[in-house]
C-alpha cells in the first residue's frame, strides 16, 4: 500500500513538473516601437518641429486605448517629447533605456507585465523590433532620416512566440 502510494505521489509530481515547464515562457502582451517624432535641424540634441509636436499628440491619440502601462525612451530631447503626451495621458513614468544596450531592454521587455511603447531612433529600432522576430520572418531595415511615420507592433505570445509588423500611423487601429 505505502509502496503504491508512493508511486502515485512520483507521478503526480512528475505531471506537476511536466506542467510547470510547458507553462508559458512570458506574459503575453503587445510592444509598440516608433521613432521619435519630427525634430527640429539645429544642435546636437534638438527638440521637436510644429510637425513633430503633432505627431507626438497623435501618437497619444493611437496609443489611448492600447493599455500602455510602461513608456521607454532614450535619453535624448526628442524621444522624451514624443513619449511625454502619450506618459502623462496614461499616468506612467518615462523609463530611460540605454540606445547601446537592446539586450538590456529586451530582457526589461520580456519580464515586465503588460503592454509597453518604445522611442527610439532611426538606425536603431530595427534592431530592437529583430530581436523579438519569429524564425524565417524578414527582419526590417533601417529608416531614412526621412522616415517619421512607422509603427511596429510586436507581440508577444505566452508560449514565447512572437509576431512583428510595422504599420503606418494613418492606418494604425
């Protein structure tokens, strides 16, 4: 009897381990990435344009219903401003992320719960979207200097899958 007792119970926490390590790898959630928005041509850390003052607002607009509950930004002027409506809309604090270190971030991405937005600049948010691609999806290149009106949604599913398209504001649901 303690025999098959003992039996039972080895199976039953083998099938409790079994579960355990086929649960899921991440919280399931969205991450929105986009370049920061219009800056104005003067100094090395310039602030944003009329246009990119807009845009910033309209990406509050498109993000207000997304449940963004954390905003990363680097630690440049123009990528503040464009966070900054969108982070006091929502009630959240801007996290700075090291532009050189997307390791880092896409280890902070991955732990935290619930969906995220990232500011970043052209030459890097590609990287940063290519971490997250699921095997055999094309990897997105860098944008032109010309390039402000990109959003890239990557979601992240709870078996540790995950998917990244890169849409247009216009045509941003």
């Amino acid at each position: 009897m303690k025999r098959s007792l003992g039996i039972a119970f080895g199976w039953m926490l083998l099938v409790l381990v079994c579960f355990q390590a086929c649960g899921p790898k991440q919280s399931p959630k969205t991450i929105y990435v986009v370049r920061h928005a219009e800056k104005l041509l003067t100094g090395e850390d310039p602030m944003l344009s009329v246009a990119g003052s807009a845009r910033a607002e309209k990406l509050n607009q498109l993000m207000a219903d997304k449940g963004i509950q954390h905003a990363f930004s680097t630690n440049y002027l123009r990528c503040l401003a464009t966070l900054k409506p969108l982070a006091d809309a929502q009630g959240i604090d801007l996290e700075l992320y090291d532009v050189k270190d997307h390791d880092a971030l896409v280890e902070e991405l991955r732990k935290r719960e619930g969906n995220a937005i990232v500011v970043g600049h052209s030459n890097t948010i590609h990287h940063l979207v290519n971490y997250f691609l699921a095997e055999g999806q094309d990897s997105f290149q860098e944008l032109t200097d010309l390039e402000y009106d990109f959003i890239f949604e990557v979601e992240l599913k709870a078996d540790g899958k995950s998917a990244a398209v890169r849409k247009v504001y216009r045509d941003f649901d």
